[in-house]
C-alpha cells in the first residue's frame, strides 16, 4: 500500500512513495537510499521518539474479534473464510474510525479492564465457534453498558452441542435459519441510504437467513436465479442493555461499516474511505482517493502537521486536498 508516512498507519505494510517511485521492502539492503525518503524516515524516527512520552493507549471505539479455535471448523478458501478475514480487514480499514483485533480468547480479559468504557461497537467476524468460557465473557462482559455487537454470518452456530442454531440464538440474540442448499450468501440493503450489494460470490453453506419478528429487517439475501424469495439477511434488535446486529453475508462494506458505527457513537474521522490512526495525541491519515476531503475531530482542537508545522485553527472540521497513497500525520 502506497503513502508517503504509512509506517506510522498500523494497517500499512506495503510501500512508501517518494518523487513518483514505489519502494518496497528493503529485503536486500541499499533501497531506502534516496535523500528523500531517509529525510522522511528521520522525520518518523523524530516524531515517534518524542511519542514516547505520551499516553500511547489505545482511543479506538471498536473492537474486532477473530476466533482462531473457529479454523478448526472451516475450509480455507475464498467462498467464506477470505471474505471474513482478509477482504473484511480492508473493509474495515476503510471505515474512517480506529480498530483494534483481539482473538476471543482475550474477550474476558479485554472487558474487564480499564479499556472496556471506550468500547462502542464489537463485531464478530470468524467466531463460528465459540468456547462456553467465551460465551460467558460476552454475557456477562461484552453485551451491555449500550453497546452494539455485530455478528458475522454464523457467529456462535458451533458448540459443544454440534450444529445449532439455538446456540447462536442465544448468544446473538437474533433466531435465524438454514436454506436447504449451499447458494451466494449475498445482501443487499438500503441502510446508509444508498442501494448496497455485498457478500461472496462464490457458493457456501450454510445460508442462515432472519427468522425473528422481532428484529428490524435492513437487508436481504438475494437467490438470484432460484424461486424462493429474496430472505431476511441483516437484522438489528435491542437488547437489554445493549444492542445485536447480524448480517447473513460476510465483507460488509465500509460505508456499512461506518453507517452503524456512527450509529453505535463511534467517532468517524473520515467519510471518504481513509484509513485512520488516532491516539497518543496524534491524528493520521491515508488517502484512498484524489481530491477534496474533510476531517471530523471529537471536538475544537489544533493541529499541527508532525512534519512541516503547519498550524490548524482549533477547529471541529479540518478541510484539505490529498493524493491517493498519501498519508498526512498531525500532533493534537
């Protein structure tokens, strides 16, 4: 992934861009060589010497939860297991808010700590199994204090009992159930107020689908071809206590994504698809695209480029112009 500091964004691991030229890795020694680039890298070394003084704990207001246990239970192939890890991930990225990734084994440990308060929205990605002692943490320690929990496809449909859908009832909240044959799981909903497609193109089973009357329906899941009708396919219910999303397909959008995040009080930085890093006084940005974007702050701050010192006015709203693969870094 192209930027000029992308170091600095926990999601970059591709390569810096310096006068037009992509450097990758410097898996042989000598490619970082261009006064260009080693100045930027000292700038870098710079900054993240005087963040050691700073509280570098986390500000992220949403947490990913991968189970590793679940690998047992799964192909490894594109139809379910890349679109709930890997295309997910970037997807999430792009949601213009912070995230951090926990396995489920940390569930209890993570929501009894200190950092549990600033925890917004929890969302599942390839939890089909569960642990009993994992269940129990998210009772009584993840679903409540009004969070939003958004389950991926069958989170929780495998336990001790086999195959249930009771048992993914109970940890989610919602009653779902199984077409009779593998088929696209697909959703398409009008949730952020535009018309969105997603999921995997590719055949996998089971297909869960809503059957609860008592959840609001925001999308389907599309069979195409076949004669059965369209089936619910994203659902949202209020908890006591707390709130449970579930969506029958896997790779939500970004723009979904970022639709029940802000919904959920999580803090959106950026609403064009921007990668975001923010803590430890500090405020980065990827841009995904050319052009004109605007950045929401929690509240009136300056700003101060870690790199040029150019100052901002204490301002809500920061507008500025980008380059695809650039990324700006600014101290609060």
């Amino acid at each position: 992934m192209p930027g000029t500091v992308g170091v600095l964004e926990r999601n970059v691991c591709g390569a810096l861009t310096a006068g037009g030229t992509n450097w990758w890795m410097d898996q042989g020694g000598g490619w970082y060589h261009d006064p260009e680039l080693m100045a930027a890298i000292g700038r870098m070394q710079r900054l993240a010497l005087d963040l050691l003084e700073e509280d570098r704990s986390s500000r992220a207001q949403v947490a990913v939860v991968v189970s590793q246990e679940t690998s047992r239970f799964m192909w490894y192939d594109t139809a379910l297991t890349e679109s709930a890890l890997i295309m997910q991930l970037a997807e999430l990225g792009a949601m213009g808010a912070p995230f951090e990734v926990y396995d489920a084994t940390d569930l209890e440990r993570l929501f009894t700590g200190t950092d549990a308060g600033r925890i917004k929205l929890v969302v599942f990605l390839n939890c089909l199994y569960l642990s009993p002692e994992q269940r129990q943490a998210i009772a009584s320690h993840v679903a409540r204090d009004g969070r939003t929990l958004l389950w991926v496809h069958a989170a929780g449909l495998v336990s001790e009992r086999g195959v249930s859908p009771e048992a993914m009832a109970e940890l989610t909240g919602i009653r779902t159930g199984a077409y009779p044959m593998p088929w696209q799981a697909e959703v398409v909903t009008y949730l952020t107020g535009d018309r969105i497609t997603y999921g995997t193109h590719e055949t996998l089973g089971p297909v869960l689908y809503g059957d609860d009357a008592d959840a609001r329906l925001h999308g389907w899941v599309r069979l195409h071809v076949r004669r059965d009708p369209d089936m619910p396919g994203l659902l949202e219910k209020p908890m006591p206590g707390w709130r449970s999303f579930w969506s029958a397909a896997p790779n939500l959008p970004a723009a979904l994504l970022r639709t029940i995040a802000r919904s959920s009080g999580v803090h959106v930085y950026s609403d064009a698809g921007d990668q975001v890093f923010a803590g430890a006084g500090v405020l980065a940005l990827h841009a995904a695209f050319d052009g004109e974007r605007t950045i929401h702050l929690p509240a009136p701050r300056p700003m101060r480029d870690a790199f040029t010192g150019e100052i901002f006015a204490p301002a809500a709203e920061v507008a500025l112009t980008m380059r695809r693969g650039e990324t700006r870094v600014w101290r609060l």
